[in-house]
C-alpha cells in the first residue's frame, strides 16, 4: 500500500481516532518517532479535551512531520504499540506474503528444535543474581565496628518499637534524593512504578522522560512525589523501602535503612 492511501485512510478514520486515541498514551512514541516535539506537546497539553487535542494534532502538526511524506505510515506504526490494533489495521493493513509467512514459520521450528539452540535456552534461563542483589548482600552484610556497635543498640528489648517509629517516618527530600540517584532504579524506573502501583502515570512519566533524557532522577522524583499525593496517609518510609524490595531494589533499600534507622536511633 502507497503512502497516499494511507493518508486517504488516515483522514477517513479521523473522527475514530478523535474519539478513541488518547493524547497522553501515545505523546511519548510520536515523540520518539519525530512526530512531535517538546513545544508541540506542551502547546497541545494546554487544550482541556482530548478529542480537540487529537483534532489539532492530526490536521496542524502531524502533516507536517517527516517531511510531509511517510506521516501516516509512522503514525499508524506508534498507534500499534499503544492503542487497540483495529484503527491502525485499518489506516495501514499488515499483510504479509503467506508463502514468506510460512517459510518463517518452518525456520523457527527447525532453530529451536536444534540441539545447541536447546542447550543455549537452558543457559539463558538458569537463575542468576543481578548485580544490585549482589551489592545489596555485601552492604547488608558487611560488619565494620561501627555498624556493630549499632546493630547491639538496636537489637534490645524496645527493637520492635524502634523499628514501628523508623517506618512511620514521612519520606523527606534526602530519601527521595537517595531513591532517585541510585543506578539501579535509574536503569530500571518502570519496575518502580509497578511496585508502586502508579501504572496509570506511567504514559505521562515516560513523556517526561523524554522530554528530559539527561533528568531521568527528576522523573523518579516525580513519580515518589506523586505516590505519596496520591496516598498521603499509606506513603512513609516503610512503605517505600517496601516497594523497593518488591522491584529488588535492595541496595537502595539499604541505603534507606541504614541511613535513617542510624539517624533515629542516634
């Protein structure tokens, strides 16, 4: 199918675009494809509908993308990592040579049935530390005097109610700095967000993300910052070192514990 179709395709199916594509969840893939850019999205956040926000970008912004040829073609691409299959289906249908299909098909068959791909299967899926569960056990573990001496302290008849006021402890900017600038999370943030339970930030999230590549720490921040907006009487120290662990994060789980538990039994 030519590109001029797929315009003539795109127009036709504007209004269903209008009404079932959100802005939000697809602002960070037409970022990442070149069909937007950070002023165009801030310009297009400041209209109050989605469906006349949708409208403005389809007819002023996107036409005007990839030099004006090849639009449609990447538009109905981001709509099919994002949105339901059926609108991108119809703006530009998928239809591969059968013969080339099943020639595929017979390929991957013959490559996984092999032995050595088998064998190479088995390697891949035995279970393995990751590096952040491997640092995390030497810092939990590690023993110098000092940490000693505040182990003893902590380990005496009031530990329970020591430990009850530790993670009742509002979280502060110096835990969220601590959260934010680990590798670990900044590698892998998403998992932070699961763990949270934020997934329905997570669209505007990666928009931040992208529109600040360089301030991936200003997004984690963000995301904590709303976490605890959105659960003001559940979010505390506790809480967050809770969710740390279920993403493993433990070292900076660890962090957390070692640097505020000291700071509130001292």
């Amino acid at each position: 199918m030519n590109e001029e179709e797929v315009v003539e395709r795109l127009h036709k199916y504007k209004e269903a675009i209008k009404q079932d594509v959100l802005f939000i969840n697809i602002a960070d893939k037409l970022i990442t494809h070149k069909l937007l850019d950070r002023d165009e999205y801030y310009l297009l956040k400041e209209i109050p509908e989605n469906a006349l926000r949708m409208e403005k970008y389809l007819n002023d912004v996107l036409p005007k993308k990839l030099d004006g040829f090849g639009y449609a073609s990447a538009f109905s691409h981001v709509l099919r990592m994002t949105e339901p299959l059926w609108l991108a289906e119809k703006i530009r249908p998928l239809t591969p040579d059968p013969q080339s299909a099943k020639k595929a098909s017979k390929r991957r068959i013959s490559k996984s049935t092999s032995p050595r791909n088998q064998s190479t299967r088995k390697d891949q899926e035995s279970p393995s530390s990751s590096g952040d569960e491997v640092d995390a056990v030497k810092i939990c573990r590690s023993e110098t005097p000092k940490e000693s001496a505040a182990a003893g302290k902590i380990n005496n008849n009031d530990q329970v109610e020591d430990r009850s006021k530790y993670l009742q402890l509002e979280i502060s900017k110096e835990m969220i700095d601590v959260v934010s600038n680990d590798i670990y999370v900044i590698q892998k943030w998403c998992s932070l967000v699961h763990a949270l339970d934020m997934d329905s930030d997570m669209a505007s999230l990666r928009v931040k993300m992208f529109l600040n590549p360089d301030g991936i720490d200003y997004v984690i921040a963000s995301l904590i910052k709303s976490w605890i907006g959105k659960n003001p009487k559940t979010a505390n120290l506790g809480s967050l070192i809770d969710a740390l662990r279920n993403a493993r994060f433990n070292y900076a789980a660890c962090q957390l514990e070692e640097t505020f538990m000291t700071t509130l039994s001292s």
